[in-house]
C-alpha cells in the first residue's frame, strides 16, 4: 500500500524521508518541505503545493489581465491582508523572552502552590515587558510605566503574575480603567501626542482624581524612563494570597528585584534615544541574552496575616498603597532567568495571552476591587485580540503540564477531545474528572455586606505616601519629579488642569508644588486641593523607594561607548576593553568611519556606530581615546562635540586621553573638569577607572548643568 500523502510529520519521522520519490526534510515545526536540488525546500502554497513561479501573477499575454485562477497569487495575497491582528488596547508594545524561575527553598507552610513546593526546581517562564500608553510602533524611551508579565508554565497549571515596574496603581477601582486609559492615550480627534502623558486630556483626568496622586509621583520620577529593562523592579501591586494545604492563608505581595540594580536615564537623555534608537529597551534586551549574559531578578515577597494589615491605618487592599520595605522586609523565595529569546516574536510575544485570573492551587485573590476587575477583563481582551476562544492551543499560552479538558470546536480548534465521551458526569467511565483534593479551591474567606457602589474609607487618604515616596528620594531625584512634572504641565494647554495639579502638590510637598508653580509661571499660587486632606499623616521616609539609593556598585551590565581615531594607542584601548569586560561590561567602538580606525601599532580596529549613528545617549559612560594626528578632524564634526557634550551634561563618566583635550574644549567642558571626567590610564589604572564607572552618574555635577533643574 501506498505510505499516507501527508504534510502532517509522523511521530517517528527523521529529519528527511521520502515519499512517492519525493525527498523531504523536516523544518523547525516538524512540518515536512519537499527539496529541490542541493537541500534547499521546495516553495509550496499552504496546501502544500509546489510552486513554479512566485515572481510574475499569472496573466494573458505579456501586457494582458491577470487571470482569476491564479491560486497561488490569491493565497498568498491573501494571507498578507491577513498579518496583523488588534494590538493590546493597553501595553502594545512589548518584548518577550524565555527563561525559568528557580525555587530556593519550600514554602510549603505558607502555599500548595506545586512550584514552590521543592528547593531548586524549576519552572519554565516567558516574560513580556512592555509600555502601557504607546501603540505597537512607539518608541521604548516614553515616559511610561513599564509592565512585567510573567507566565510561569507549573506543573499544576500557568500562573500569570501580570505586574508592573511600579507597585502601585492610578485608580482604586476597575471600572475607572477605561477612563484612565482613554485619557492616557492620543486624543481622539487629533490622534496624538503618541506615547505621552504631556497632554491636557491625561492631566484632567488626574487633577480630578485624587486616588492617582502616588502612582503619579512614580511616573514622574525617573522610574518612568528605565536605562534597560534588566535594570528595573516588577511587582505583583495588589495583595495576593498564599494558601497552604490546611487552607490556610497569608497575605503576599509579590516584588521582582534586579540582578544588576535600578538604573534610569536622564529625560534629555531619553528623548534623545528614542530618535537615535527607538529599539533601545528590546535591542538591549536582545543583545545581553543573545551574549549569554542572562537578565536575572529574584523574587521577593512581602508576608503578613490580617492582623498585620489591620496595624495599618492605610487598607492593603487598596492598590495605590504598598507596604514600605523597611516595615515589612521582602523575602527572597527564588530567582528568575531570561535565557532565550522567542524564535517568532508574533507566535510567541505577540500572541502571549496574558490573564490575571491564571492561578495555580495554592495563589489566590484578595478582596483588591482593582484586581478582581481585572480577573475579568484579561479573557475578554484576548478573545478579541486573538480572535477565538481556543488561544490557549497556541504554543506560547499551552501549559505544559498534563491536561485535559472537554472544550471542543470553535475557530482554529487543534486540539479536540477523542473518542464518543465529551461531557461528565459520564457512566461510561472516560475522560477527565474533578479533583476536589488537588483543584484550586478559593481561601473559604467569610463575606457579608450590603450590595452597594461605593468606596472604604480606608481608601481614602491619597497624599500620604504620595508624599512618602517624594521624601524618599535623592536631591537630584526630586529634581528630576520637580523637572518632569514641569514640563508633562507645560504641554497642558488649560490653565485651569494647571493650576488643579498643582493644589494636589501642595498636600504632597510645599517645596515641589511651589518649585513646579514658579517655573511654570503660575500665579496666583491656587489653594491646597481639599479632598480628603485630613487623612494625611506624615511617614518616615523609605529609602527602599529611590533608584540612586539602589543602584549598581559595579559596571556589570552596562556599556561603555569609546570614540576612537587612527592612530588611536593600541595598548590603551585593549587595556581598557579588557578591563571593562573584567568587570561584565561591554564596550562598542565609534570612530569617523564605521569601517574603523588604524591603531598606533597598525592594528585595523573595527568600529560599531560611525559617531552620528553611535550618540553617547546609548550608553553608560565613554571614553575619548583620540590621537593628535587625527583630532582636528574630529573636532570639526558636530556629532563629535554633541557626543561628548551629551555625556557632560547627562552626568555620566568621561574617560580621555590627552589628546582628545581640543574636543573636550569644543564641547566646552575643558574648564569644567570634575571628579567625573577622568584622565586615562589614570593614577589607579584602567581597572580603577573601571571601578569608578560603577557609580554610574556624577549627579554633583547635575546642578551645573542645569539638566533636571526645574
Ligand atoms: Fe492591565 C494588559 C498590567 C490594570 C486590563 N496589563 C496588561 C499588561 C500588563 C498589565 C503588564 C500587558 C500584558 C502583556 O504583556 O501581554 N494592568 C496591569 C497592572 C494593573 C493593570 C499592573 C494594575 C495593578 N489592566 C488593569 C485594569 C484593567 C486592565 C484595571 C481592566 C479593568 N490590561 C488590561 C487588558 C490588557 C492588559 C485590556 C490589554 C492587553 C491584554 O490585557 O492582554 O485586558
């Protein structure tokens, strides 16, 4: 008998076979190509078919109408016309990658949940990172939140851990989320600012709505325009709940802590970055895993009991609160690695379906109105997006544990239960059943009330940690708030929003309300919002909450760009690479011609970026390693002088060798010398210029400057 006809690869098919003659070989997805000569696949239409012409439609004569059995032709056009689907209405621009999360030690006496359950075990994950207001195509510098979803694949199911990289949120309650975003985002009849919350439709909806004020500290603050996103914290924001396998319960809040530390750029900085790359966030994403320097953040988590909650005056339930780290410290309970980036970003980052509700037994909701909105948004969001109800048969969203299940049919159904049984209670004695034992059981918790719409007054101080989290910060991070809060009202084009937002900062701080008021030319000075003021009490600050406080102390992660010139001093550079990459750094190389430079020992050195295509916004720090021979030249370029005046005036570490002092002059940095701007190789070597980057900024030198000054 004939072998089957089939383009579906049998299960013990080897990477090539034949059938009917034809030679195969198997592609990635196990599908079977046919080859032509050499082992290249033969181009077929999806049904398999070969083709003979892709190149020219089919047509009648050489200047005639095409033909409408040309069914390659139509496929294929209409497949294209087919590519996209809706992006996120929130987060669409996003950057994934694999990895695993590895357990430290048992939680079994606080959670069931399977993967926590066995120290060193690990547990697949895909991350997704991700702007909230921008379309697909915007750039990753916006000043925005930045969401951190997590899906970890567990042996008892997929848990979505679909946080941010702010612990707090704008609004108390779901149903004002529409509003939130409609606001956030382009206004509808002009269809811009992209990207941006400097427009007057965001700042209304925030002056009128007190609940924001803390979340609103936070993306004005630099924690809004991440350097990378291996460099910043995620959270899990609202309460969760563990629950054991006596059922009982602890309170949980869930923080992702960076490997390397928090690092933020500079807001000149980040506009600047998004035109000389748009794709800074995902190349650098791309770039560390792909070197195998994995991104890695430890899981943290914040435990308590209801007593516990009820010591505080502020409701844990309530989402525009979090609990200071200095009050309740974080346990580390495992580690997360990104090791591998998806092979399709559609397949995989793209059609990611992330959903709150994705809980394993053992993680349960509280009583978070904010959270409980979302368990039922996220399923809605995906039947849209992805058009059907079976997107969990897709790779990415497919658990990887044993299931089984009686949902059948629909759009696109890959998968369908075998056999005659397809319901239960059966007494035919087939398929799946319950399993009162090993099912997740919601925590038995105790409810009573009256049906209303209303709000707790425990929710009902909003300035109280607003004001927290400003006193916490480093002057020049408070510079930074005074500065971006600014220029967000500057594009505001009512006075009257203006002047609304700035009576909320006076209940947050007096000095930034009035700093924010003069430099906007405001006057008279508005009075003090009255909402709920009396609530307010005055919290010691929490160091945990500033980016400069919890930075890196090394270079490990960061890059250093080094402008060169022929006749650049072999034995600096190299010296100087290697002591960077002793440190875990990387450098890239920018020269006048992107073919590179003549080294002083007549070495060829291959450059990254010609200097217009390699601004010193894109990394950590830079050195000048010039020449006399070759520095006129270099001066006489704009872009030079721009890349070494950027790096000035975005505080960052300047290393040079002595000829490069006629550009630092141009720049007009030569009579500014600081402990920043370090002569190479420098009294303590290249090894102790090294250990100075790790400082990262020269935030001394800020004020000088003027950057960030409000
Ligand atoms: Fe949301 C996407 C995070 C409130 C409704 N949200 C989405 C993503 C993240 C968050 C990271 C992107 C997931 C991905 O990468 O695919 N959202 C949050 C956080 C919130 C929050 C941390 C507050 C604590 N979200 C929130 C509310 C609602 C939504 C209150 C609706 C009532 N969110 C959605 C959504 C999205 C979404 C519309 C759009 C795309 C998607 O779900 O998959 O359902």
């Amino acid at each position: 008998m004939a072998k089957k006809r089939t383009a579906a690869a049998p299960r013990d098919a080897t990477d090539t076979a034949t059938i009917h003659d034809v030679k195969l070989r198997r592609g990635a997805g196990g599908e079977l190509h046919q080859t032509a000569e050499g082992d290249t696949p033969v181009l077929t239409t999806a049904q398999g078919g070969p083709v003979a012409d892709d190149q020219n439609s089919l047509r009648v004569g050489p200047r005639g109408p095409l033909v409408v059995d040309d069914f390659h032709f139509r496929e294929k056009i209409f497949h294209f016309d087919h590519e996209r689907i809706p992006e996120r209405v929130v987060h669409a621009r996003g950057y994934g990658a694999h990895g695993f999360f590895e357990t430290y030690e048992s939680l079994a006496a606080y959670t069931k949940a399977d993967l926590f359950q066995r120290a060193g075990e690990r547990t697949p994950a895909f991350v997704r990172f991700s702007t909230v207001a921008g379309n697909k195509g915007s750039a990753d510098l916006a000043r925005d939140v930045r969401g951190f979803a997590v899906k970890l694949y567990t042996q008892e199911g997929n848990w979505d851990l679909v946080g941010n990289n702010i612990p707090v949120f704008f609004i108390q309650d779901a149903i004002k989320f529409p509003d939130l975003i409609h606001a956030a985002k382009q206004e509808p009849d002009r269809a811009f600012p992209q990207a941006q919350t400097a427009h007057d439709n965001f700042w209304d909806f925030i002056s009128l709505t007190p609940e924001s004020m803390h979340m609103v500290m936070w993306t004005m603050s630099d924690r809004a325009i991440p350097r990378s996103l291996r460099f910043m914290e995620g959270f899990g924001v609202h309460t969760f709940r563990f629950v054991n396998a006596k059922d009982e319960s602890t309170f949980v809040k869930f923080h992702w802590k960076p490997k390397l530390g928090l690092q933020s750029v500079a807001w000149n900085e980040a506009v600047k970055i998004n035109g000389a790359d748009p794709d800074f966030h995902r190349r650098d994403l791309w770039q560390a895993i792909q070197s195998g320097n994995f991104p890695e953040w430890e899981l943290q988590v914040q435990l308590f009991d209801q007593e516990f909650a009820d010591s505080f005056d502020f409701d844990v339930l309530d989402p525009t609160k979090l609990i200071p780290e200095e009050i309740l410290k974080p346990q580390p309970i495992g580690r997360l690695v990104l090791d591998r980036m998806p092979e399709n970003f559609f397949a995989e980052t793209e059609q990611v379906a992330f959903m709150t509700q994705n809980v394993p037994p053992g993680i349960d909701f509280s009583n978070d109105p904010l959270l409980q909105g979302r368990n039922f948004s996220y399923l809605d969001t995906q039947l849209k997006r992805l058009g059907g109800p079976n997107f969990t048969h897709l790779p990415i969203n497919a658990p990887k544990c044993p299931f089984a299940h009686f949902q059948q049919d629909g759009h696109m159904a890959m998968r369908n239960p075998v056999g005659r049984v397809n319901y239960q209670p059966n007494s035919f004695n087939e398929g799946p059943r319950e399993s009162p034992t090993r099912g997740h059981r919601p925590f038995p918790a105790e409810e009573q009330g009256t049906k209303a719409r209303l709000r707790p007054e425990s929710f009902a101080d909003h300035y109280s940690q607003a004001r927290q989290f400003f006193i916490s910060q480093t002057p020049p991070e408070q510079r930074h708030i005074a500065a971006a809060l600014t220029f967000e009202l500057s594009k505001v084009e009512t006075p009257a929003i203006r002047e609304r937002m700035v009576s909320h900062l006076l209940n947050i701080d007096e000095t930034l309300a009035t700093t924010v008021a003069q430099k906007l030319g405001l006057q008279p000075m508005p009075k003090p919002a009255d909402a709920a003021v009396a609530t307010r009490q005055d919290l010691e600050p929490s160091p945990a909450l500033s980016i400069v406080e919890n930075g890196p102390k090394r270079f490990e992660g960061r890059k250093l760009g080094i402008l060169v010139t022929d006749g650049v001093d072999a034995k600096l550079l190299n010296g100087l690479i290697t002591a960077v990459n002793k440190e875990k750094g990387t450098c890239e190389l920018i020269a006048p011609k992107v073919g590179g430079v003549t080294a002083s020992d007549g070495s060829l050195v291959k450059a990254h970026h010609m200097i217009d295509g390699g601004p010193s916004v894109l990394f950590d720090a830079v050195a000048l390693l010039t020449s006399v021979e070759a520095i006129d030249d270099l001066v006489a370029e704009a872009a030079a002088r721009d890349f070494v005046a950027d790096a000035f005036q975005h505080c960052k570490f300047i290393g040079y060798d002595q000829s490069a002092m006629p550009l630092l002059a141009k720049a007009g940095i030569a009579d500014a010398l600081d402990e920043g701007i370090l002569a190479l190789p420098g009294e303590d070597g290249l090894s102790g210029f090294v250990a100075e980057l790790g400082k990262l900024r020269v935030w001394g030198r800020e004020p000088s400057v003027k950057l960030g000054k409000a």
